[in-house]
C-alpha cells in the first residue's frame, strides 16, 4: 500500500500577556541574546508597571513559553524594550504573530508610533520589523554590549501602527 507522507504546519502560536510563573524562562531567553540578561525580578518590575505591556507566546497548551515581547508607552508613543523567541522556533512566524499581537494591544492603549532599537548586524530582527513598516529613523553607535566585550551599533527604528 502506497502512503503518502503526512506533512503537518505546526500551529501557531497562542499569544497572551506575561504572568510571573514564566519570568524565569524570559530571563533564560534573555540572557541567550544579550549581554546584560535581565532576570527574573527585572521582569516582575517591568510587567507591575501599568505603562509596560508584555506577551509570551506559549504552545498550546500553554506550558512552554517560548518567545516575549515588553514595550513601555506612555501615549501616543511606546518603545518595544525587547522581543526574544527561543532559536529553535525561531523562523517559524512566531516573532511576527508575537509582535502583531503586542502592537495590537499597545494600540488599545492608544499607542500610535512605536520605536526601537535593534543591533545593527541583526538583519533577521532589521527585516521582521521593516515587515511592521519600520524604518531608520538614527543610529547609537556602541550602544549594545557584547559578550566578547566588543560593543555594537545600533539602529533606531520607527514605525506608525494602524
């Protein structure tokens, strides 16, 4: 008998706002990226603030956290503070679904234009957020830290949400 093989999409990921019991898997996703890892009580700081909006992006049944996004507004503006999706869901669409999800809530808030910055050489992040309509608006040369001790430029970004 001739089978066909079974190619699944996995699905999307559920998007909803950040809870303490996963501050810890985004300090660990954190420090995977940057050189000055925020931990865990940088998180609870952050989220206890009400002009601070953060999403995970969970599986489906909600027990894994694999990706976050923290902003800060006061409106009509915010700053994404960070985004982080674990490597091996990286590519998959989860940073696009996490960042729609997170400008849709900032928009609730009244947010109208969001900036950030972004390492100058990470151009999987430059062209995610040039997706989101973003673009140069300046750049901080020797604003990120690196772990080899170099430091990096950075690009600040801006985009209008809709």
């Amino acid at each position: 008998m001739l089978r066909w093989p079974f190619f699944s999409k996995k699905p999307d990921p559920i998007i909803r706002p950040l809870e303490a019991r996963w501050f810890a898997d985004c300090a660990r996703l954190h420090g995977c990226f940057f050189a000055r890892a925020w931990g865990v009580s940088d998180f609870e700081g952050l989220v206890r603030d009400h002009q601070v909006v953060a999403d995970g992006a969970f599986d489906g049944p909600g027990k894994i956290c694999f990706g976050f996004a923290i902003s800060r507004f006061v409106a009509p503006e915010a700053e994404l503070l960070s985004i982080a999706v674990e490597p091996r869901h990286q590519g998959r669409g989860v940073g696009r679904h996490l960042l729609s999800a997170h400008f849709s809530r900032l928009a609730a808030q009244g947010v109208r234009e969001v900036f950030l910055e972004v390492e100058q050489g990470n151009m999987p992040a430059v062209q995610l957020y040039e997706r989101f309509g973003f673009a140069t608006v300046g750049e901080r040369v020797g604003y990120y830290p690196k772990k080899d001790g170099s430091r990096a430029t950075a690009l600040v970004m801006r985009a209008g949400l809709s």
